[in-house]
C-alpha cells in the first residue's frame, strides 16, 4: 500500500489588531455612529466667557476674500488640537451652508449638499455636515427690501463657543434650504471634543438640533419650513475623482455599516435625529499615524505613541518584530486589507515600495508599480487631483522581506533591490516560483499536498494561493523565519531561507471539494502564477487508521491522551506548538495491535519547564499512520 502521508495540523495562532490596524481605512475606519439619546439642545448663551459671534460681513469665498454671506466661510480657531482623517489641525472653516471643513475651502460654491458624498474639486473635504444645503446668513437690513407690512426675515447668528475640551459651532436661526422663505429657519449645532487619550488628538463628534420653523418675534405668517433636502454625516478626502467620496450618512443609523457609507438619503424632516434630545453621535476609534518612513515595517504600528515600541521608534531593529510580518499574513489570509491610509499600517508594512495604488474614475485600483523613493513621486496625475488620494497596500511578499530583515540579510528597510546591496553583491535568487509535489489522499479523503520551490533560492520567499477545499492544517519544513496562515481555502507563506531546486517548504492537508486538485490564484514573490490542476482519482490510500483523544481538554496541570491502532508497530507521540516546534516527545516504542494505551502529559517540554497557556497539537506516526489532534492548557 501507498505509504500515508497525513502531516499534523499546524493551527494559525489568531492575533487580534490593534485599534491602530483597523480595517478600513478612511473615515468609517475612524469613527462609529451612535444616537445618543436623553442629551437636550443646549443653546450658546450670548456674553458667556468663550462666546464669540461671527459677524455676516466675517465670511468670504476663496481666492479674493470677497465678503459672501451666502456661500462663504470663516476661520475658527480650537483651543486644542483635534485629529482628523490621520491629520491634527488647529483651526476650521465654517461654512454658511450648513459644515465645517479642516481644510482650506476650495474657490468654488459649494451649496449643493450632494458634496458630501462625492470627490470632485468644487466640493470640500474633510468635512463635517450636521445640515449641509443651500443656506443664507441673513442680517437686519434684509427686511428692508419687503413692503411694509409684509413678511419678515429673521436675523441669523453664528455662534462659537470655545471651552478646555469642547467648542461648539452653532447656525442660529439660519435661512434654510428656501431663501424665499422667511418662516423656514432652523438653529443646529456641531460639537468637536477634545480626545480623552493623551496620546491621541482623535476625538468625538456631535451633531444637536434645535428648532425650526417662524420664531415668536418674527412678524410673518408664512408657517412653512423646508427641511427637505440637506445632506447630514461627515465625509474625508479619499475616494475615486469624480465619484463616489467616503463618507458616512448620518440619517442610515439604523442600517449596517454598508448602509451608512453607500447610502444618499437626504434629510426629510426636523429634527433629523427625531427629537430635540438626541444626537448624533460620531464617536472617534483612537488610532495613531506616523507619516514619515514609508516602509520601514512597521506594520502593527508599534512604534507610533502608546506603542509597545514607542520608545525605541528611532532603532528599526527594536521596533521591527516578528509581529509586523505576521499582521501583514493575517491581512492576506482573512481578505482583510490593511489600513490604507497614508501613515498607516499598509504605508509601514508596503517594504518593497510597490504597494501604492489610486482609483479610476469606473472604481478600479491601480496599482503604481514604480518602486520610488518618496510615496509622491511618479504619480498618476491623470487619475488623481492629489497625492492624498494615494493609498497603499502590504502583501506576503513584503512580510517575507521583513523577516529577511530580521534574519539580518539586508540593511534596512525599506528594501528597494535595485540600491540595497547585501554584503557587497545583489542578493541571490534563481527561483522562478513554487511547484506541488505529488498529492497523497488519507482514508478519511484528506489530501497532503508538497509544496517544492521551483529552483534555488536564498533570501525572501512567499506565496499565496487558493486550494480547492478547506484547509486543515500547515505544516513548515524546519527551516528558521518561515511562517504560514491559512483561512478556509486560502493559504500564505513567507520567509527567508535557503532552499534547493525541488525542496519541500511546507506541507498542506485539505479536504478537497472534487476529485482532483486545484491551484488557483497563486502568487509568488508577489508576482502572479499559472493555476495548477492535478488528479487525484488513481491515488491509493492507506487502510490503517489511528484514534487520538485527550481528557480532561482544556487542562491545567495534567491531560490523559488515549491512543488506539489497528496494527502493531513502532510508534512516536510528540507535543507540537502552534507554528510547529516540538515542545515533548513524549512516547516511542512499540504499540501492540487494537490497544487502547495512555500516556499523560504535565505540560512541560523537554526541559522540564512548564510551557504557557494556549493551543497546542500532538501527533501520533509510525507503521504507515500519521494521525494528529489539538488541545489546550488554561492556567
């Protein structure tokens, strides 16, 4: 019979992000939102300290600073320094119609509340919109062009109010959505706080409503009021140009996530939050950027303030870890991308220079494949207004370099092979990528499949493909720096190492889904393979099999593993971590046939020295069988 070749399962040890690694990257990675009830409307109180009214005549429109009480802006100066989108400003702009904005405002109008859900250059970002929409700052001398007895405009004032850890910017008595209108008036306010982590300038937002409609002293008749129309939420700088924009609608809190950065609604009724004592909340996820030193590993942020590696940020080989490279294979593996924000964990972990990438205007990205030195450099400036829109990416091939720089193979990162020389030559590669051995099927319809280098090579290795299946376990041939993740049916290695023509690097069980096997989307060193197809149909099986079990699992101090075979032999149990390394041998000898045999570990290895919490796998081989399971000590 065909000898069994069942490898023991290598789990993938699971390790969360941190809040500087979350997920998605423009502002739906920043904040959540929330409806915070039971918080009333809260008027600014003219005269009170940190009260300033702006003046009509205040506000202007870019580039000739003309006075625009209808569309302009005016600067505001915080009395902290707030963050946001990764950027820490000192002052905003307020716009007449209805948002702030972090940035210098454009020199167009922009009155059209579809602004916050598109990225086109007469539409500001950075923006916060508690009721954008097409508003006047009406003044006293406005009445003076109605006939006598006729209706009459209500005064407008725009309020700040600065304190130690909060400033709130308030539209009183605004003209809104219908100049024509006198009666349609609404007083709303944004509320930026200072952030409650010293480490961080990220903090919360808040958007309150208070009335509508004709105010007690206003002489009009008129009772109408628009509320129809105005856009509510708060939008970055990132996107495709002349698209769709990142934004996340307030009014779709009651929808997923998705709902709230895909959704358009427009505001339909006062107050938008249904009530005068709720708000919306925008509740900030502190995180940290660090916009210097575009690949330079980086990648789990460490570095960055109230990092584990904060205080060694300027010694790359303190602040580069093992770590970073696992992050980035765990990104691959989950179908999780890294932040992709400039100074974030993707701009850190892109080591090789070749992660950067933009979006055409049909939605597709394009990857900037030039490996230049500065992230500004050879841009696309027929896809992009700005190098802001510039995004990035981290792929195993950049973890398998990172680990190159931890094996001490190259100087620094980031790693640009065409001016990092190696002891004093290029480093040396001839491999042109990864080919599979021949498959093995078990008894139980498992297959093991070999996965070989196809040539030599010595320095970073990596790879990802899809197997057509679920993947059980990983196993790495014993070399140092070389890791794997798998996920459902993807897996992912990397390391530096080096390897023969036709050396097995790992092995990988699955359970396939047909009766062949499939290789499909694989990549090596970053660079995209052929699929590979082999049949399995006429592969034979071993009839032998084995029975592996431990009680009490979890455990503490001591776990029995019962062992039963069909066939005598020579046997060995061993105790494996989770990235493979033996921890106990525990048996070798023989086993006679059908025998139920014990055999009890105290959790500790070869030393004698107790091990930690967590997973670990023992594996039972020998007469043709190779049989494997899990367990786990709790202390």
């Amino acid at each position: 019979m065909k000898r069994l070749l069942t490898l023991a399962a290598a789990l993938v040890m699971l390790f969360s992000l941190t809040d500087s690694q979350q997920l998605k990257a423009q502002v739906y990675g920043d904040f959540t939102l929330e409806l915070r009830e039971a918080m009333p409307f809260e008027p600014i109180i003219e005269g009170q300290e940190g009260v300033r009214l702006y003046r009509a005549d205040e506000f202007w429109m870019n580039p000739t600073r003309q006075r625009d009480r209808d569309d302009g802006y005016v600067a505001v100066g915080l009395p902290f320094p707030f963050s946001f989108n990764g950027i820490s400003y000192d002052s905003i702009y307020v716009c007449v119609n209805g948002f702030i904005t972090f940035n210098n405002p454009p020199n167009v109008i922009a009155r059209d509340p579809q602004g916050l859900f598109k990225i086109e250059n007469s539409y500001p970002d950075n923006v916060l919109a508690p009721f954008w929409g097409d508003h006047m700052y009406r003044i006293i001398e406005d009445n003076e062009i109605l006939p006598p007895g006729s209706n009459m405009w209500q005064p407008t004032k725009i309020l700040v109010w600065k304190t130690a850890d909060k400033v709130v910017i308030e539209w009183k008595d605004l003209n809104i959505l219908d100049k024509t209108i006198t009666s349609s008036v609404a007083t709303f306010q944004v509320i930026l706080y200072k952030s409650v982590d010293p480490n961080s300038n990220q903090g919360d937002v808040e958007f309150a409503y208070g009335t509508a409609g004709k105010r007690p002293d206003q002489a009009t008749t008129d009772q109408r009021v628009i509320t129809t129309g105005a856009s509510i939420g708060i939008k970055g700088e990132f996107g495709i140009l002349h698209s769709n924009s990142d934004f996340i609608n307030a009014l779709w809190i009651n929808g997923t996530q998705a709902d709230q950065i895909g959704n358009i609604s427009y505001s339909n009724e006062w107050q938008p939050t249904k009530g005068s004592d709720k708000r919306f909340a925008f509740a900030a996820f502190v995180r940290h950027a660090t916009g210097e030193s575009w690949g330079d590993g980086d990648a789990d942020m460490s570095k960055t303030i109230g990092g584990k590696h904060f205080d060694l940020r300027f010694d790359q080989n303190r602040f580069v870890s093992v770590n970073d490279a696992r992050v980035i294979m765990k990104s691959i593996a989950f179908d999780v991308p890294l932040d992709s924000i400039k100074g974030r964990a993707a701009f850190h972990g892109d080591v090789n220079h070749d992660g950067r990438f933009v979006y055409d205007v049909d939605g597709n990205k394009i990857f900037i494949k030039k490996r230049s030195r500065q992230y500004n450099q050879d841009l696309p400036l027929n896809l992009i207004g700005s190098d802001k829109q510039v995004m990035f990416a981290a792929n195993e091939y950049d973890a398998a370099i990172i680990l190159h720089y931890i094996g001490v193979r190259i100087p620094y990162l980031p790693w640009i092979i065409d001016t990092i020389l190696t002891y004093g030559k290029q480093e040396y590669t001839a491999s042109n990528g990864i080919m599979f051995g021949t498959p093995e099927i078990s008894v139980n319809g498992n297959v093991t499949l070999p996965v070989l280098v196809n040539g030599t090579i010595d320095g970073p290795l990596s790879a990802k493909f899809n197997v057509n299946g679920e993947i059980e376990s990983i196993v790495n041939v014993a070399k140092d720096n070389f890791m794997s993740m798998y996920n459902n049916d993807k897996a992912v290695l990397a390391g530096s190492a080096k390897f023969n023509s036709g050396e097995t690097i790992a092995y990988i069980t699955y359970r396939p889904n047909s009766s062949d096997v499939r290789i499909e989307n694989l990549y090596f060193n970053g660079e995209k393979s052929q699929n590979v197809n082999m049949n399995i149909k006429d592969v034979e099986t071993s009839d032998n099999s084995a029975i592996l079990s431990n009680y009490p699992n979890p455990f503490n101090a001591n776990t029995n593993i019962a062992v039963t075979i069909d066939n005598p032999g020579y046997y060995s149990l061993n105790i494996y971590d989770v990235n493979g390394n033996l921890v106990k041998s525990l048996f070798n000898g023989n086993i006679n046939k059908s025998n139920l045999v014990a055999f009890t570990w105290d959790g500790t290895d070869n030393s004698g020295i107790k091990v930690g919490s967590g997973m670990y796998i023992y594996r039972l081989i020998g007469n043709n069988v190779s049989v494997s399971n899990t367990m786990q000590i709790v202390k």
